[in-house]
C-alpha cells in the first residue's frame, strides 16, 4: 500500500537528500490537489449493486453522504474496514438520516457478493472509469490492479472517507490506511445535522 508521512516532515539530509527532496515535492502535489473541506462534491454518477445509477447531487438532498473509498472485493484490508463499518457506522448513519456509500473502481458484477457478505443496507458501488475518484483527485495508478478490477483500467483509490453536507460541500477528508473510526465520523455527521457548516477537517496522509 502506498503510504505517505505527515506533511510538513522535513526531507532526509545527508546521501540521497535529492531524491528525499523530489519525494517530498511529489508527496505534497499529490495532497494539495486532493479533495479538501470546502470543496463541492461533484455531480457524477456511480452504479449501485443493486440499485443501478446513483446520482450524488441527488443524493445528498436527502441527507449527508460519508463516502468510504475502497480498492476492491477481494482486498483483505478494505473488507475488514467495509465490515467495521457494517456493523458500528451504518445503523447510526440511518438513525441520522445520512448515506453510507463505500465506492470501488471495480466492475459492478464482482462487488455484487460483497454487499451480501457485508449483510447490510449500506450502499455498495462501482466507479468503473473512476470518474468520481478522479474528480476528487484520490486515484492512483495500480497496473497489477487490472485483472481484479474487470475494467480494463488500473486506477485505485487512496483508503479515505469523505463527509459532504446536504448542500454538497465536504466537510471530512481522512486519507489513511487505517481510516477514522466510526465515532469520528458519526460526530462530524451529527454536527452536520445539528447546525450551520463548521470549519473542515482534512486527517494526513498516513
């Protein structure tokens, strides 16, 4: 998995300062074009398992959106997280009229198995021309990821969950590999619905 230090760490000196250095500079360009607080959740569509086209600007109408980005079907870290998630962020999410969306860049027919191991409501999608993931700048590329994927393309998403209020702006961006727990996520969710924007949060890359 591809893993980054806090921003801000200073680069390495001594031998190999240059490529330390160059590292850096790719580091920070990947996060500073990556979907931050603030930002408008786009327009685009994604295919539910079961339901078909899922429009987020729809969506959203109805209540917060927490999108939680995972690789695919068959990758043992997301689907512990996907299971955590099942169990304590879903019901919550429901009590608060929020959507619970985890989104893969995997064809829809191999993502269809996982909602039902997951037994849950929370929606299961596919992104397979990563149109959403590259919208909010989470993708990179995984050429050994084509074959699993099913689409003929080899882009993967960053582990994040993002947060976006009912009038689209994100409020929550946590890149991690062991994602925020469900009572963070539940917090900025109930802050949401409680009142007027807060101030954003964007977790490091971790």
């Amino acid at each position: 998995m591809r893993t980054h230090a806090p921003l801000g760490a200073p680069p390495a000196r001594g031998r190999g300062d240059a490529a330390a250095v160059r590292h850096q500079f790719e580091r920070d360009a990947i996060w500073s074009r990556m979907v931050a607080p603030g930002d408008r959740l786009p327009a685009v569509p994604v295919v539910e398992v079961d339901l078909g086209p899922i429009h987020l600007d729809r969506l959203r109408r109805t209540g917060p959106v927490v999108l939680v980005f995972f690789h695919h079907a068959t990758s043992v870290p997301c689907l512990a997280a996907l299971r955590r998630y099942a169990q304590s962020l879903a019901p919550a999410l429901d009590r608060l009229g929020a959507h619970l969306l985890a989104v893969s860049p995997q064809e829809r027919g191999r993502l269809e198995a996982l909602k039902f191991r997951l037994g849950t409501d929370m929606l299961v999608a596919s992104d397979p021309r990563h149109s959403l993931i590259d919208a909010l700048n989470l993708g990179f590329a995984s050429p050994d990821a084509a074959t699993l994927l099913g689409t003929g393309r080899s882009v993967l998403p960053f582990p994040a969950v993002v947060v976006a209020d009912r009038r689209g702006v994100v409020r929550l961006v946590d890149v991690s590999t062991d994602r925020p727990p469900a009572a963070r996520i539940i917090e900025v969710v109930q802050g949401i619905q409680g009142g007027p924007s807060r101030t954003g949060e964007r977790a490091g890359i971790r």
